[in-house]
C-alpha cells in the first residue's frame, strides 16, 4: 500500500475570501471554493474545460441556533494529495486505487462567537465528495439540524433518470425525462407520496454536450438520507434531508460531520459505473478477521408464494396475538411453503448443484396478520411453525453441505425486532445459520420514523455491526439505499432498496429498460440484492387464475445475463427447482457465474439502452460476459482483448433465440460454443429486452479439436 499525504497550506485566521482552485490528480477536474459577499460558502465544479456544476451555496440550518450558511471568514485553509490501495473483502475488483486531491476549508462566523465549521473537498479524476464537519469547541456540543440546502446548481436541462423522492419506499420504475419534466404528482405512491419536484438520489443525468453527471452520498452514518428537491427552471438541485417524528433532521453532538455528497462525472458512461468514489469515500472495515464473509449463490422458499403457488403463513387467520397464540391448535391451510419436506427438496437442489445455502421465508409463527395493521408484537424470531423442524432441517442441510440462511422480517415493527435482536441471532449460532436477509416492509415503529431517517439510518448500521460480532452475514431488504458502508462492514452483503425482480410476480411489472438504468443509479451505492434467474417467465404457469397475464419483462437469455451487468455477492437462482430442471443447459450459467470477482471491464453502456460487462472470476482464468437491452433489439460487436494473448478460450454463448422476444416469446433461446482468443471480435444480437451471457474459460485440448473451424 501506497500513502502520501502532502500539506500544501496551511494559514492563520483572516485569509482574504479568494476563490481556492484544486486540480484532480490527472488534472481531468477542476474545483472552485469561494465565499460570497456575505460570505456564504459556494462551490463550483468543471470537467476539463466543460462547467458540471456552477456556483453552489453550501449551508446547514439549525434549531434554535443561527445556521452554518452566512457571515463566514475563513481561518484555515489545508490541501493534502492521497495516493494508496487497498483490497476489498470481496467485491467486483481485486484492487482499488484510492487517489484524490483535497481541500479543507476551516470557515469561521465572527457573529456566532467565532463558531467553525469545516467543508472537505477531496477531488477525484472521476468525481467529487465534500462533507460538512463540525469540531468540538466551546459553546457547541448538542444540536440539531433543521435541514441542509446543499445544491447542485446543473448548467443545463438535463435528460435525468428519476425515482420519487419518498421517504419510506425506493420500489419504483425509473422515469426518463428532462429536468424541467420532473413531476412526481401522476405515480401512484407505495408509502409517503414524494412533492411534486423532488427526487432520490442516486440521481443518473446526461448533458446534451456528452457528459453523464451522477449525485449520491457515500458513508450514511448518524443522519437522515438526501432527497434532491428540484428547480424545473433553474435546473438547480438542493438537498433535502428525510425527517425524523418531530420533523427535525438530525440530532447531534459535536465533533461530527455529515456524509460525503458525491458527483461523479465522465464524458464515458463505462467510467461512470466503473468508478469507485464512492467506496472509497467510506472507512476501511471494522471487521479484522473476514475469513468467515463468503460471497454466496442461494435458492430459495421464496417465489413460489409470489407467484401464488405456496403461502408465507401457516394458516388462514388473522388477530393473532404472539403471547398467547397456540399455533399448534391452528388449521393448516395446506399450502404453507416453509414446511419441512420443501425445505429439503430445495436443499436436495442446492447440494446437487453446488449452490451454497438455501433461503426459507415463512418459517416462523406471526405471518397470518404481519402486514399493515400498526401492530408491534408481530414476530419473535425464533419460534417456527409446527410443520418447519428447525433441529432436523439444521441435520439434514449439514449432511448435504449446505446452509439454510435465516429471514428476518421485521413488518417495520423496528423496536420489536430491536428488543429480540440479540435472542434471534443467538437462535442463529445455535442452528447453523451464519447469514440473514431482514426485511421492513410497512410503516416503520416508532411510529413517525421513515425508513430513510436517521433513527433508522442509525438502525441499520447497528444491525450490521451486531451482525459482525456474532460472525452473521446480512442482506437488507426495504432499507435506506446504500451508500458504500459495505466497505466499512463487509459482512453487508447486499440490499434490496430499489425494485427488484419481485414486482414482475405481483404488478405491472418492471419495463425492459429497468435492469439498464439500476447500475447507473441505485448500484451505484452498492450490491442489490435483484433476485434475477427467472426461467418460467409466463407465470400463469403456476397459477392461472392469480396470476393471469403477468410475467417477467425480459428473456430469459437476460435473466442469465444479469448475473454479471448486476454485481451482487449474494445472488439468488431465483426460480423454482422444477423450473430449472426443464432448462438444465441454460441453468449451467447460473451453476458456473461466480458472485467475486478479480477485475471488471464495462464494455459498452448507455443508461436506458444497453449495457455489456466483462468480469474475471476469483482467483481463476475464467471469464464472463453479459449483455443488456432495452425494448429495442441491439447489435454489438465485442472485442474480447482482455484476454491474455496466445491464450484460446472457450466461448459457451447463451443467446436470445432469432425469433425471441421478451413479450412475444420470452423463453426461446440458443446455446452454442466457439473458441475465442484476445483478437476475437465476438458479434452479439440481443432480442427485444433480451441479453446475452457468455462463458469463456481455458480451452482444453478436446474443445480444441473438436470446435475447431466453428464459425463466430
């Protein structure tokens, strides 16, 4: 690891108000820091000689206290340059480079007793983070933020891809329009109905001069998320912050400082989705041994009560009360999907085809009345239902060599789940579980409390580092988006926080383009947890009545594909086994795609439109390749010049059938083989929301023979 930290000023109080100028390393960026007449601290921001952000007021307001936004001289100013690397616990590279230009600002208000406040550029090649920071000093320990106007003031109106800014749910289609076409009044809300202009970050847009400007934050600790209110005329951004109950923003103590806000900005898309600002903007990880973190494929108790085929709960009851209830006294319904003979039969699966741990969902007593009744006492985590044995599944999946991993859904009754954390994850140790996906779906208890606030911010994150003691992997669902605290703790394997593949089961479904705009915004955070590899695309199939008409809105050639245009270290092969089973040679990807990776190229990507990843597999010569479309059909030539020279490797090519179509005929597809080299040009046509996924491993002396000659 390389470090170098170089103090370039450091100067004494009265600093005349001159602009300060930082270059990024390589010089692509520029930053402006200059305060106003009245002395509000600005920002501006240039990709060579092109504006990204122009001047931009920096403030956060207080509670009963004058706010961090005016009457500032500065007293202190610091540059330093970073130049180091450093390896992730897993991830989609093996090494990352952490290297910046930075800038600290110590501002100082002479009308507030000489009160300071700290702004903190650290400047990239291929973006920019700055943060608020708030020293201790006399006269300002507690305090609490009413709202931070952070802007981004754009340069022009620019095509954006946006999400309502809700403070409860982030389970939603994209929209693509221009800034001034923001207008969330016509989407039906799924929990608090967003204003009419604002909008969640990450925030994906592209200039009509050829940049693509990227905001989110990096390191959500102790503070409510960012939502981005927009100005339809102006094109200006300004940050604005989940509430709490009360409806104050963040209750805090001094020495503290907000998340890092971050830009990201390229005039390549491919670098857009390959940067790593955002991790790198996050500490290092509070886990010393990480022996026990292992990324993972799974199967899963899980779609099959999506699609109506099984239930969550045991029986068809409601007002059932935890304390008291005798769950064994109840009727089965008889179509309860977590019961011991299924369970197995998906363990029988995994082992057979070396997947790692199965998921059961509705394996514990409390789902007859879980959802949407403000009811606390919901679960306890650690009772099963008279037909799951937790003893003889714990015995059975060890002799299979396989994990069952826990679910925890909390219906957002937070402090109950709180208050059994540590007996639920006590239950976990003692049977064989070393991983868990939480769920919080619902309005969150405490009541008043939004999924993106700072208590439930504060929740996450103390679920994660509890997990970590007891040596437990997590995967969230219905959490705040991430922001690259997977660093920080990897045993955070992934979230959901974004709509997943769930909704083709249970709604209009998820437009082609969908899979094409996540890596561009939610992803951008951190793994998400798709759920992709859905091979029974019509879902009448498994229940014609409750089920009519719906099916997933791609091919299943892009359901392979999504493997590796969606990073996870946690991937689910999300069907049903007798699913798989009628399409065993196309199952073979999901049986051979690895969940980490040593290094990643972005071939091609236009978010909305396409996107073509490569990636190496860990440790091995191995690697693969997917490719994404939109409703429209694509054709892409690929060079495959990231193969060593000399090399040959075999080409297994999972592709959309000639006449397949994610509507009209989902299902058809074609599996062919050919030898590849470094020199290879690789052609691809990919069908209406249709995808490729391509397997290129070493060529043995066989495959040499016997494909020799094969046409591309």
């Amino acid at each position: 690891m390389k470090k170098t930290a170089l103090l370039l000023l450091t100067a004494c109080l009265s600093i005349p108000a001159l602009a300060q100028t930082l270059h990024s390393p390589a010089n692509k960026l520029t930053l402006n820091f200059q305060l106003s007449p009245t002395g509000e601290p600005t920002y501006q921001l240039r990709f060579g000689a092109k504006p990204v952000i122009k001047p931009s007021r920096l403030a956060v307001l207080l509670q009963n206290q004058p706010g961090f936004d005016k009457g500032f001289a500065i007293a202190k100013i610091d540059s330093s340059a970073t130049d180091e690397t450093w390896a992730p616990v897993w991830g989609e590279v093996k090494q990352i480079r952490n290297r910046y230009k930075e800038l600290a600002v110590t501002l100082q208000q002479a009308a507030a007793k000489n009160r300071q406040l700290v702004v903190r550029f650290r400047l990239y090649d291929d973006g920019l983070g700055f943060r608020y920071e708030f020293p201790a000093q006399p006269g300002f320990t507690y305090f609490t933020v009413q709202e931070e106007n952070t802007e981004f003031n754009l340069t022009g109106d620019h095509k954006t891809f946006w999400i309502p800014g809700d403070y409860d749910s982030n389970e939603y289609t994209y929209s693509t329009t221009r800034l001034s076409e923001v207008n969330t009044t016509p989407i039906e809300a799924i929990q608090l109905k967003s204003a009419p202009q604002r909008v969640q970050t990450p925030l994906m847009m592209k200039t009509q001069d050829g940049l693509y400007v990227n905001i989110h934050e990096a390191a959500l600790v102790n503070y409510p998320a960012m939502m981005l209110n927009v100005d339809t005329k102006t094109f200006g951004l300004t940050s604005q912050l989940v509430p709490s109950a009360t409806g104050a923003k963040a209750y805090l103590q001094a020495p503290e400082h907000t998340p890092w806000r971050t830009i990201v900005v390229s005039d390549k898309a491919p670098e857009v989705l390959a940067s790593k600002l955002i991790l790198n903007l996050n500490e290092p990880s509070k886990i010393t041994d990480t022996g026990w973190i292992k990324p993972q494929k799974l199967v899963g108790v899980w779609w099959e009560m999506h699609v109506n085929k099984a239930s969550w709960n045991y029986a068809d009851t409601s007002n059932i009360k935890l304390a008291t209830t005798n769950w064994n006294a109840l009727k089965p319904n008889g179509r309860h999907g977590a019961n011991t003979a299924n369970v197995k039969r998906y363990i029988d699966f995994a082992a057979k085809h070396g997947l790692q741990s199965v998921l059961v969902e509705g394996w514990n007593v409390g789902w007859e009345d879980w959802a949407n009744n403000w009811k606390e006492e919901v679960f306890d985590f650690v009772t099963p239902y008279p037909d799951f044995d937790v003893q003889e599944l714990q015995r059975y999946a060890a002799s299979k060599g396989v994990k069952l991993m826990m679910h925890h859904e909390t219906s957002s009754s937070v402090t109950n789940y709180e208050r059994r954390q540590e007996t639920a994850l006590r239950f976990m140790k003692e049977h064989g579980y070393d991983a868990v996906k939480t769920g919080y779906v619902g309005r969150i208890i405490p009541r008043g409390e939004h999924h993106d606030g700072q208590w439930m911010v504060n929740h996450y994150n103390r679920t994660a580092a509890n997990m970590a003691q007891q040596q437990i992997m997590v995967d969230m669902h219905e959490s705040v988006r991430l922001t690259g605290l997977h660093r920080t703790y990897p045993n955070w394997l992934a979230s959901e926080a974004a709509r997943g593949n769930e909704f083709n089961a249970w709604s209009t479904g998820n437009p082609p383009e969908h899979e094409t705009i996540l890596p561009f915004t939610r992803l951008m955070g951190g793994p998400m947890d798709y759920t992709p590899g859905i091979f029974q695309i019509k879902l009448e199939t498994w229940n014609s009545t409750a089920n009519k008409g719906r099916q997933v809105h791609t091919t299943l050639a892009k359901q392979l594909a999504l493997y590796v245009t969606m990073y996870s270290p946690v991937q689910m092969a999300a069907d049903l086994p007798e699913a798989y089973e009628q399409h065993l040679d196309a199952f073979q990807f999901i049986k051979d795609v690895p969940v980490d990776w040593d290094d990643t190229r972005i071939l091609a990507a236009e978010p909305g439109d396409y996107i073509i990843t490569a990636r190496k597999a860990k440790g091995k010569d191995e690697w693969y390749l997917g490719a994404i479309t939109d409703e429209q059909v694509r054709r892409h030539t690929v060079k495959l010049d990231f193969l060593p020279p000399k090399a040959r490797y075999t080409a297994t090519i999972y592709a959309d059938a000639k006449d397949a179509d994610w509507e009209k005929n989902p299902m058809a597809y074609q599996i062919r083989q050919v030898l590849v080299d470094s020199r290879t040009q690789l052609p691809l046509q990919l069908a209406p929301g249709g995808g490729t996924a391509i397997s290129l491993k070493p060529a043995t002396r066989e495959e040499l023979r016997k494909l020799k000659g094969r046409k591309l």
